[in-house]
C-alpha cells in the first residue's frame, strides 16, 4: 500500500543555504512572509552530536514554521540528532540528498546519496523512529559523478527520470512526508556549489511529471524560480514551490508570497515598516556586542531595482564600519531614504 501523508505541504519555503539561512536572515525574512516555510542551513548530525548545540539549534520563535535541515549518513547517528534536536521544537526535519559539494560528498552525504536509496530509506525511517515531526527529503533530479562513485556504479546512469523515480519510489516506503526536488542533476566532479546551481541545466518537465505519475506524493519544486508568476504556474503542477537565491537578490519579493497559500493575502509592509520593525533585534544585536552587519549583510537587496538602492548599501557599509547605534542607523536611514520607496508596496 502506498503511503499518504496527511500533512499539508507549505506553498511556498525559502531554502536552506550555506552561510546565507542563519537566524538572522530568517528573522529577516519573517517580517516580509508569516506563512513560508524557513529553513535553517546544513547542519550534519556529527555536529549536532558532538558541537555546540545551542550555537547550532538555538532559534527565535518568530521564525517558526521552521525546517532543521540535516545532512549524514548513518542511521543510527541521524537517530541520535533527530532526538537530540526534539527539545528545540523544530516544525519539521529535512534530510539534505542534495548539497553537490566535494567536502560534503567526500564524507558520504549530500547528492552522493541518491546512489543510494536503501540507505536514505533507512535514515527516513531513523528520523521517524526519533520524532513525531513531519520527515522531508531535499534531493535532485538525479546525480553524474562516476569520478567520485565506486565502481560498481561505473557506466550506471543515475540521472534520467527513470532512476529519479524509482530512487523516491524507494523513499516512499520509509513513509516520508515530503520531497522537494531541486530540478537540475548534481555534477559530483569538475564543478563547484555555485555552478552546481547554474550550469546543469533545469528540468522543470521532470518534476512536474513525477507529481502526474505519483499523484499521492507531497511534491515540491526548487531551483531558479524567482517571479510571483513563475511560482502560481509551478503550483498549477506541484504542491509546493521553494525559493532560493531570489530571496537574498530581490529579498523584497517575499512580501508577495503568502497570498499564495489558502486564503493568503500579501503581506503588506512597506521597505519603512521592515526597517522599524528590525530596530529591536538590531538593539538586542548590539546589547549582546553582537555586530549589526550580521543581519544588516542580508538586507542589501532591500531596495533592489528602486530608487535609493545603491544608497543603501553605501549606508549600511558606512554604518558597520564606524559602529552606529542601531536607533541613528534606523533613523537616519529613514530620514535620507526616497519616501516613494520607503513608504511603496512595490
């Protein structure tokens, strides 16, 4: 019998990204979106076990819904993180099947899984055993790596549509609750993270023929999807739709996004209103001699393609650099910002 999962999947979720998702940028971005889905970056379960775990786990509450997102390899070790991670109350639990990069494949984890479906059913059924949390997998359209495989995958195609759904197939039988498809092949060799995300090329067709083929499957797509329009087509096919780079390089577009959920209206705050509402975490940074750039760094495409734009990224590299209190940098940023793009909601 095929498994159904009864959780309703998020419309829309901004991705986990190395050194972008921390909990400043997802503080960021909860001012502009209620409803998506955040995500915390990869953290692997031998961290989570052996590290710092409230430098790695700790969160605010405004952030939630929020995803962990996990990458290992072991059974047993991903239990033992998944446990652990339960008394941080996470909304739900991502096995990252993903991330091409050599660090990350050279120590078995990320897209190199997909060789290996066995094991990641295992991991699934691992992270079901530790949490009642809705389980979800982030994974590609399929791998090409034969420099990095062992040889008994020599000449064995790992990334035709075929091989991507027998690999979920697999998957499904561990009771999963959640795919999200990043629609590119992961290359494991010759290119770096950064041209993993642009080079292979995007196979939207594929992930949308797979929801046609597994209709019983939650089902969302990820990869290069960065207009209101792109995303309303995609749900047309699939049940959910992940943001990546669109949220750091045109950040003020998630004001849009939660209209697309059931009976969603955009969230309508003005750039004017972000700025206000940062102010006391920006204080709260300061009084804990934390530096203001930490979250400031993720608020550069605030004012993207409007004017005042370039202004206020040189506002904000003066304002790190000679240690502004957080209430000046706020105010003198309103008082010089254009008002017609203070005060748009466009």
């Amino acid at each position: 019998m095929k498994y159904l999962s009864n959780i309703i999947p998020p419309k829309v979720s901004i991705a986990p990204m190395v050194d972008r998702t921390d909990r400043h940028f997802r503080y960021f971005c909860r001012l502009m979106t209620k409803k998506s889905l955040l995500y915390t970056e990869m953290i692997t379960a031998h961290s989570i076990i052996y590290g710092d775990r409230h430098k790695l786990l700790d969160f605010n509450s405004i952030e939630k819904p929020l995803s962990l997102q996990i990458a290992g390899c072991d059974p047993e070790e991903i239990y033992k993180a998944v446990k652990i991670a339960e008394d941080w109350d996470y909304n739900e639990l991502n096995l990252n099947v993903g991330c091409p990069s050599d660090r990350i494949s050279g120590n078995a984890m990320g897209a190199i899984l997909m060789a290996y479906p066995e094991l990641v059913a295992d991991m699934v059924t691992a992270m079901r055993e530790a949490t009642k949390k809705p389980i979800t997998v982030k994974h590609r359209i399929g791998i090409n790596g034969n420099n990095v495989l062992p040889t008994s995958f020599k000449n064995t195609i790992l990334d035709n549509y075929d091989y991507m759904k027998h690999f979920m197939q697999t998957i499904e039988k561990s009771k999963i609750d959640r795919f999200i498809i990043h629609a590119r092949t992961a290359i494991l060799s010759g290119l770096s993270p950064k041209e993993n995300r642009e080079i292979p090329p995007l196979k939207y067709d594929e992930v949308h023929k797979i929801k046609k083929d597994l209709p019983h499957l939650n089902i969302e797509i990820n990869g290069g999807i960065k207009t209101i329009d792109a995303m309303k087509d995609h749900l047309k096919h699939v049940d959910g739709v992940m943001l990546g780079r669109v949220s750091y390089e045109n950040s003020y577009v998630l004001t849009k996004v939660d209209n697309l959920f059931m009976k969603g209206t955009t969230s309508s705050i003005s750039r004017r209103e972000i700025l206000e509402k940062m102010l006391p975490y920006l204080e709260e940074l300061q009084d804990n001699k934390i530096g203001m750039h930490l979250i400031l760094r993720h608020t550069l495409t605030l004012f993207n393609n409007c004017k005042g734009s370039r202004y206020w990224k040189q506002l904000i590299d003066t304002s790190c650099k000679e240690g502004i209190t957080a209430k000046n940098f706020i105010k003198y940023a309103l008082d010089s910002l254009p008002k017609e793009t203070l005060n748009s909601f466009v």
